[in-house]
C-alpha cells in the first residue's frame, strides 16, 4: 500500500466530533471512539500548514508499542488498530486508516496533563538558568543543560482549549481534581516513566521528558489516554550523541521548534512556511524513532 500524506480526514456516514491540533475525533456509540493521527504537525499550539508525510502512523504505532507494555501499570483506551474490526462506516476505510486509526474507549479527560521531566532542558532549563527551579521545585546549583536531574520530576499543567496550557504546582492540580486522584495520577506518571525509561535505553534512546493525559470511563475507571510517549509528546535523544551543556539532537518534534525559533515569528498565525528540507528530514526523525524503538517501518505497516 503506497504512503498517503493525510492532511484532514473526512469519512462518508462518520460523526466527527473534534479535529485538534493533529488529531481527527469520530463519535462510534456511546462508549467508543476513533481516534485519527493526520500528518498535521504543530509547534507553539499553532498548526503548521504543512504535513508530515507518515506522521500520524508514528504517532499512532508508537503509542500502540507504549500501551502494550504499560498496561500492567495502568489501564489504558487502546482497543484496535485493525481497520476490518473497526465498526461501520470507518470498516471500509482501509487506504485512509490503516496504521493511523485506534478505536478507544471514550472517557472523561482530566483537565490536567502530567508531564514528568527526567532532564534539565526546554522550559525547564529556561527556569533553573533564572531561578534554580524546574516548576518552582528548588534544584542543586551547577546543572548544565541536559544534565540528568537527580530524581524524575513531576511537574502538571493545565489543558487549555484554547492558546497555550499554564504550568501549576501540585497542589494546584489538588485544588482541581482532588487530592487522592492527583496522587494517583502521580505516581502513575512517574512509573511509566521509569518503565519507559527501562526500555529505551538499551536501545539507545533518553527520554527526557514526556507529557500523559488521563480520563475516567463511566464506570470511574482512572485510564490512560490520548498518546502516549511519541515524538509529539517527548523529547528523545540519541544516547550515543548526549553530552550535557549544550542542546542536544533529537528524534521528535523539537527539530520544528528550533527551525521555527530561528525566524522573525511571534508564534501567532499565520504560519511561516517549513521548506521542504524541513519538512523531509522531520519525516525522517519520526520513521527512525519509529524504527528504534518499536523494529517497524512505514513499509512494514503499510504491507
């Protein structure tokens, strides 16, 4: 089957829901979803008018690989990527959907996102320059950029709907979604991270940072939603080229966000055009985190 670039979806019979930043939502019934990873890409929460050839199936196998073997830490939305047990209408939509659909369990999404930081960079490494802080928490002086912080740090913000989410502290989040729930959510995020952790480095990756999302079923079931641990929602570096002081290549979004930091932009639409360069070589990076972390390739899941 030959790579199409899917920009925006638009299935015949199908209730679309939302179309988010990267994502296309369709209503299944009363307790399921289908979720559809566009090749949209955004940087500062806003939508690039160019697409990533391949993207939303990264993004959707590689949360596939994470859900599968997190599961035992907690429950998550994932139900299929198989397109023939995919329910009417979206059954006949093989081309469009194969590798970039799941059918999930619809929830109720915390309003919160749980970000755990395992090293000094982005936003991070801006505060601790300034303060000594990562989210307000006090740091031992000396770090470097990209240095490892001396524990996994968990550090929420809010989900906005609209323009950028606001970095809190723990006990704001308390104050959102109570205190047991933010506790559990916690200590969820934090050992999946180590669990994440575990996995990528033998094969060569460090995670630096990642952000989790959750949501409750009807039932009151605390799952994981949403992605999980891809190039969209972390930061990945090659472990063979780290060395703390400095930026650090990466494997994800961030290649974007420095092209787009180098231009006279305010981060408000309209959007500057990415060249083709940019676009190809972020290809790049998704197919071969893609390949280093789950042995896929596009062409291996579009046989």
């Amino acid at each position: 089957m030959k790579l199409e670039v899917v920009a925006q979806t638009n299935i015949p019979g199908a209730q679309l829901r939302n179309r988010g930043k990267v994502r296309d939502i369709y209503v299944v019934d009363d307790q399921h979803l289908l979720i559809v990873a566009t090749d949209r890409i955004s940087a500062f929460d806003v939508v690039m008018n160019e697409p990533i050839p391949g993207k939303g199936i990264v993004l959707t196998q590689i949360s596939r690989f994470w859900f599968e073997r997190t599961r035992d830490i907690v429950a998550n939305h994932f139900i299929t990527d198989a397109v023939d047990r995919f329910p009417e209408p979206f059954c006949h939509q093989t081309p469009l959907l194969t590798g970039r659909a799941m059918l999930v369990k619809k929830t109720r999404p915390l309003p919160v996102e749980c970000i755990v930081r395992g090293y000094l960079a982005g936003s991070g490494w801006k505060e601790y320059k300034k303060q000594g802080t990562v989210h307000g928490i006090p740091l031992p002086a000396g770090l470097r950029e990209a240095d490892r912080l001396p524990e996994p740090l968990f550090t929420p913000s809010t989900k906005a709907e609209t323009g950028h989410d606001e970095n809190i502290s723990f006990d704001q989040m308390v104050n959102i979604i109570g205190k047991e729930l933010a506790e559990r959510v916690r200590e969820i995020s934090l050992n999946i991270y180590r669990r994440a952790v575990e996995i990528a480095e033998p094969k060569g990756i460090i995670i630096a940072d990642t952000k989790f999302e959750f949501g409750t079923t009807e039932t009151g079931e605390l799952i994981l939603i949403d992605e999980l641990l891809t190039p969209d929602s972390s930061r990945f570096w090659p472990r063979d080229t780290y060395e703390p002081g400095k930026s650090q290549p990466s494997l994800d979004k961030q290649y974007v966000r420095d092209y787009l930091e180098s231009l006279d932009w305010d981060k408000t639409p309209p959007t500057p055009p990415l060249p083709e360069e940019i676009v190809e070589n972020t290809s790049k990076k998704y197919q071969e985190i893609l390949h280093i972390l789950t042995g896929q390739t596009l062409e291996d899941l579009l046989k």
